[in-house]
C-alpha cells in the first residue's frame, strides 16, 4: 500500500476536517473515522473529569484498524492520531500507547504464535497494550540500565523490578517491556498484567490524563515463558520501530498546537493583538513541524535520527507555547478547570517530560553534534 498524502491540519480545523473527509486514508473508512473523531469531540471534557473511561474511544479506533500494523501504514496512524488529538491529547495518547503496543508485538510475531495471539489481541482491541519501554529507550542511548532483571528459569525467565511509568494499565493489558540479564543480555518481553507477580499501582492524580490509566508496576517473580521473549538484542529491536515511535509521538503534539493556534487566531483583536506576532511565529514553526511530520512519516525507515530527534523536539516545544498562547488570550475563561483552552493547557504540559523528555532529546541531539 502507498503511504497516503496527510491532510493539513494548520489554518482552519474545518477545512482539516474537510480534507481529511477528501484524503485518501488507505484502508480506513474515512466516514467511520470522522464518527470517531466527533464522539471523541463530545467525551473529550468528560475523560478529562475521568466520568468516560478512554477504552471505549481505544475500542471504536481498533475497529477501524488503526493498531492493525499490517493494514494501517505510520503515514495513515499519525494523519489519525494528529486529528485525533485535536479533540483530546488523552484519547491520541491512550491510541498511541496502544499502536506502539501492537507495533512491538508485530515487530517480533514471526518469532512464536504466542507474540503473534497477543499482536491480533491488541490490534483488534480486545486487550489494552502497555509501552513499559521508556527505560530500554534510555538504556539503548547510554542513559542508564533499565531497571528490571531477567533471570533464567526452567523454560523461561524470572522478572523482577519497577516499571516507573506506563499507560492503558489496566488488568486486563497486554504489557511489553526490557529486562537485563547478568551475562549482559537486554531481552524484550511480553506478558499479561494479570500474570502471577504483577503488582498494578495505585494510579497518581495527574495535571490532566488521567483517563490514560498510567501508572508503575511492580514485578516480583513474574515468570515468562520463552516463547513470549521478542528480542535478544534491544538496540536491533529498537532500531526497527523507534522512527515509528517518535513520528506518532510527534503527531499527536501536532493535534494539540494544531486546535490551540486555531483557536487563538479568532482572538488576535484588541488586547489579542499583542500577541499577533508570537502567533504568527508559532503557526510558522508549526507548518514547518506539520510537514515535517509527514515527510517522515511517508517513509520512516528511511528517515536520518537528526530529522526525527528534531521533530519530536518540536512537538514538546510547540504543543505547550500553543496551549500556553491560547489560554493567555482566553483571559480568566482560560483559567477556568473545565474550559478547553485550560484542558488543552494541561494536557501539553505533559509533551515536554514524556519519555524520550525535552532534555533527552536535547542530550541526544548534542551527541550527533546538533545544537538545539
């Protein structure tokens, strides 16, 4: 399948939604998606109270095959997750929680029938997918050793440790993660949360995303068969879908400044006009990380790591100065919980500490010798 042309989503959200109505989406049904989308629209205040529960959302994207790694290309899942995003930073979050799932799962489904049930189990969303991979994404940069230990037992292997942050943790989820060996060995592993030894946290009271269900995870003797191993070697196996991974994560910092610096643009009069200039600069940072986004996006496996580390940059940057900028010319409605703008606010608030963070990205960047 060719990798479709994205819609833009810059000046005006109506005609977003106009071609995105148009865009040719591969196999989704485009009418489908936009019902997605509009409900999402309409619970988005709702999960941000945590009174609508985000596997509904997760379920109605899943029928539409957005985690079906085979049938929905990157190009396809970041259009979505970017539109997406523009309702509500929680649902494209939960979304690309549960993509990345699936991708890693399908990454290694070749390798045993079990990695290949739980691959069909998360991209048909029967089962919620965790990423626990934000310390193999460090390790595999030299910050750090993950913190969960693999140690050989009979058909298997013995887990033990702390997964400090995952999402769409649920009992009922899907987990994949890293764990090191004593003989130097980073393994990659899938289990259930159910599995005997999973601890699931009391979730934290998040700024926002709470309906994201993210959380730690103790594991203390938690035993997983070698059949549900996925790699043997975490910097290859990363190195097949972290492009992926940073493009989605990026397209959903996209969505959010995307909705923000259309709502600003209406309120650039009078007082507004102060901050005209600060728009204009954000919208044309904004363009450019737009389609940025979808150049690589349209080929990820051949996207340079600059281009990619540089992008995700962008979204943690311009997502929170958009929010930021539209609440400030919202005045005190802005201020106020329940409004959007204030919602938006702290959702974005989240970009710039998400793992890989602002300042690994940076450090990363500094590395390849690029000053950012």
């Amino acid at each position: 399948m060719s990798a479709p042309t994205a819609p833009a989503l810059t000046a005006d959200l109506g005609a977003a939604r106009a071609r995105l109505v148009s865009g040719d989406l591969g196999g989704l049904d485009v009418a489908e998606l936009v019902a997605v989308i509009d409900a999402v629209a309409g619970r988005a205040s709702a999960i941000d109270r945590g009174d609508a529960d985000l596997r509904e959302d997760i379920a109605a994207l899943a029928d539409l095959g957005l985690f079906d790694v085979d049938r929905t290309p990157v190009a396809v899942a970041a259009t979505v997750l970017e539109a997406v995003a523009t309702e509500s930073l929680s649902v494209a979050f939960g979304a690309w929680a549960q993509r990345m799932t699936a991708a890693y799962l399908r990454h290694a489904a070749d390798r045993s029938d079990a990695a290949m049930e739980s691959y069909r189990a998360v991209a048909d969303g029967r089962r919620p997918g965790v990423t626990g991979m934000a310390a193999a994404q460090r390790q595999a940069v030299g910050l750090g050793p993950v913190p969960v230990t693999a140690t050989p037992v009979e058909g298997g292997y013995r887990l033990d440790g702390p997964i400090a942050w995952a999402s769409n943790v649920y009992p009922d989820s899907q987990i994949v993660l890293a764990a090191n060996t004593e003989d130097g060995r980073s393994l990659v592993l899938t289990f259930a949360a159910s599995a005997p030894g999973v601890e699931i946290r009391t979730a934290p009271d998040l700024l926002a995303l709470n309906a994201t269900a993210s959380t730690m995870v103790g594991l203390d003797g938690v035993v997983v068969p070698h059949e549900q191993v996925l790699g043997e070697d975490l910097p290859e196996f990363l190195s097949g879908v972290r492009p992926q991974f940073l493009i989605l994560q990026a397209s959903f910092c996209s969505g959010i400044a995307a909705r923000s610096l259309t709502e600003s643009a209406g309120r650039l009069e009078g007082l507004g006009a102060f901050y005209a200039d600060e728009h204009a600069a954000l919208v044309g940072r904004h363009d450019h990380m737009h389609s940025e986004l979808h150049r690589l996006a349209a080929d990820p496996t051949g996207a340079a790591l600059a281009d990619l580390l540089l992008l995700r940059l962008d979204g943690a940057e311009i997502g929170p100065a958009a929010t930021r900028l539209e609440a400030v010319l919202c005045g005190g409605m802005g201020y106020a919980q329940g409004a959007p703008a204030n919602r938006r606010m702290r959702e974005a608030a989240f970009l710039p500490v998400q793992s890989p963070s602002q300042s690994q990205l940076k450090w990363e960047l500094d590395r390849l010798g690029i000053v950012a």
